[in-house]
C-alpha cells in the first residue's frame, strides 16, 4: 500500500517491554469476554486512543483492551501468540504492517465508507487500510545551542553520548531512520553514516516513544520521532523540544511518509466487535478528530483538516520532500538490511 503526501484544507496547505493497558474497564492483554475487543498498537496514538476507546465503549458497550509497544514489538507478540491469538486489531507503521501481513496474522479489513479512501490507503489484497497519515521527523532539545540542522551535525564530537534513536528492525520510526539516510547517502553510504554515527548514539531502543522525554528533559540532545507523536507532545505535555528534518549531503531536506496502518486479525477472537471498532475509528466523525486530538492526518477524501494543529503539521514538513518508500520491496529486503545495519553498527 503506498502513502500519499499530507493532504490537509487548501488554507492550511498553502501556508521494550510490552504495556499492556486495561482501557474502559477491560483486562489488558487480551480478554475472553464476549464484549471485548483486543488492540495491539505500536506507540504514539495512546492518548487520542484513550478518548475514543471510551467514545466506543459508550456507544456500543464493547471494552477495549488496549496493548502497546514498537511497530515490530507488537507484531512479534502476535506471531509468538499464533497458536493462540489474543489479538483483535493491530495498528502498526510500515513495514511491520506488510510483516504482519507475509506472517499470516491479519485479513480482510473493509471499514464502513471504505469507498472514501483512495487507493493508496487501501493494501492491494486489501489486508489493511491507513488509520492516520503521519511522517519521520528528528527531535532536538529547546536548550541545545547551536542547534543541529543538517545529519553531518550530528556526527559532532559535542553531541557524543547525547543521540539515541530507536532500533531499525524493532521500531518503525527506526526503521524509517536507517532507511531515510541510505536513501540520501546511498545504501552503503547510509550504513558508513550510521557506523561513524554510533561514536555519539546511547544504545538501542526498542520503543521511540520512550526517547522524546529523555530529550525533554536534557539527557538526550537529539532522538528521532515522528511528526504525530512529537507534536502531540509539545503540545499535550509541554515538551521541551522541537522538531526538525535534517539537510542531506547537498542541502537537501528529505522526509517520508509514516502511515499507522490497521488491520482486523485474521484469527481475531472477537470479530465482529472488531469490525464494529474499525468502523468506529474510520468513521468520518472520529476522523475529523485526529489533526485537533492527534495531530494526526486523514487519509478519508472527505475529510479535511483545518486549524492550529492542522498549520503546525504542515509547518514540520514544510519545503521539505515526502519520500514515498516501496515498502512491499523492503518488506522483502527486510531480514537482509537489518543484518547488514548490524553488522555495521555492532547493534
């Protein structure tokens, strides 16, 4: 499934371990009750989540289970637990969405109003469809003097033990990190960047969204991210960092699209309270809530984001190129480009 660019209202546009969560009275984990529902999220979506999990609840009396992780954590608990799924939906960046797919753990996942995505929204085999378009971005601390704008900044000696960034092949924004710079410094190039790199970055993380407050806080200069989850953190819990897309070898400011991507189960243990969930979360009233609650961005034709947080969204992207990856070709790469990142990183 390819991603499209951010597609906002014209007058904005021109401008590691495992947590498991009992949301709206359920157990965490995976239930047996017949008015449950089991979601396995990767991270950055849990507040807006929150909202609507009770939203849903309210409306339908169906409890949401609510399991958080990395883009890859989460598939990888649901492949271990294939013998005996838990889970009901998954929410997941690519290309764990298109693992998740090859494994056999996802089906058929037509929402209500599916007509109302384009085709780039919807999987080809139509397994999963685009919760939220969302994009990579680099965070740095608001106290960072001088600021780091370009990825030769950040191979500074100043910065030594100051970058962490999440774990290609555990993490999607990680993933998206080693994938970015390979694709601005050629493939081998990308690796040498990330080796020189690893004189300044902390260790591994399986999770990004445990990087952003070490960054807040000053432990940690710079981290990567994504445009949604930095965002909704600056402004939900006064972070005090910012986001920025580092300048390429010739200046050239290059990011990707970062879609979180849903899909019902394909042994789902409650099915039908599943579809009844995805329904709900790509309704057009709960989608026109993800720029305001989550700075997240639609992917429904029909719906159109306008508003401070819809401008700031544009504004961390702004002049900067949208990479659209082959993600089915790095699905299918995938085993063979982390090897060689670790090989190369010694991670």
């Amino acid at each position: 499934m390819p991603v499209r660019p951010l597609r906002i209202a014209a007058a904005t546009a021109a401008a590691l371990s495992l947590t498991a969560v009992a949301a709206c009275g359920g157990t965490g984990g995976g239930s047996s009750s017949a008015d449950s529902v089991t979601v396995y999220s990767a991270d950055g979506l849990g507040d807006w989540f929150t909202t609507q999990f009770k939203a849903f609840e309210d409306e339908t009396g169906i409890s949401v289970d609510y399991v958080e992780g990395g883009s890859g954590e989460v598939v990888s608990r649901a492949d271990k637990e294939k013998s005996n799924p838990q889970m009901d939906v998954l929410v997941t960046l690519p290309p764990f969405i298109q693992q998740a797919d090859e494994k056999g753990l996802i089906g058929d996942t037509r929402p209500a109003g599916i007509d109302a995505l384009p085709a780039e929204a919807k999987a080809d085999d139509g397994h999963y469809v685009t919760l939220a378009d969302n994009y990579f971005t680099m965070i740095r601390g608001t106290r960072v003097s001088p600021e780091p704008t370009s990825w030769d900044d950040l191979l500074a000696p100043r910065f030594a033990q100051r970058i962490q960034y999440s774990t290609p092949g555990q993490a999607g924004d990680g993933t998206a990190l080693m994938l970015l710079v390979q694709h601005l410094y050629g493939e081998q190039g990308g690796l040498d960047y990330l080796t020189r790199l690893q004189a300044n970055n902390v260790g591994p993380s399986a999770s990004t969204g445990k990087l952003g407050p070490k960054v807040g806080t000053g432990e940690l200069s710079v981290a990567n991210s994504d445009v949604q989850m930095a965002l909704a953190a600056i402004k939900n819990d006064k972070a005090a960092y910012e986001t920025f897309i580092p300048t390429g070898p010739h200046g050239e400011r290059v990011t990707l699209s970062l879609p979180y991507a849903m899909a019902e189960a394909a042994d789902a243990p409650h099915g039908a309270n599943a579809q009844k969930l995805i329904d709900f979360l790509m309704s057009v009233d709960v989608q026109k809530t993800l720029a305001d609650d989550a700075f997240g961005v639609s992917a429904r034709t029909d719906v159109h984001a306008t508003g401070s947080n819809a401008d700031a969204i544009t504004a961390a992207v702004d002049g900067a190129q949208i990479w659209q990856p082959d993600w089915n070709d790095v699905n299918e790469r995938f085993d063979a480009l982390v090897e060689a990142y670790g090989k190369a990183t010694g991670q």
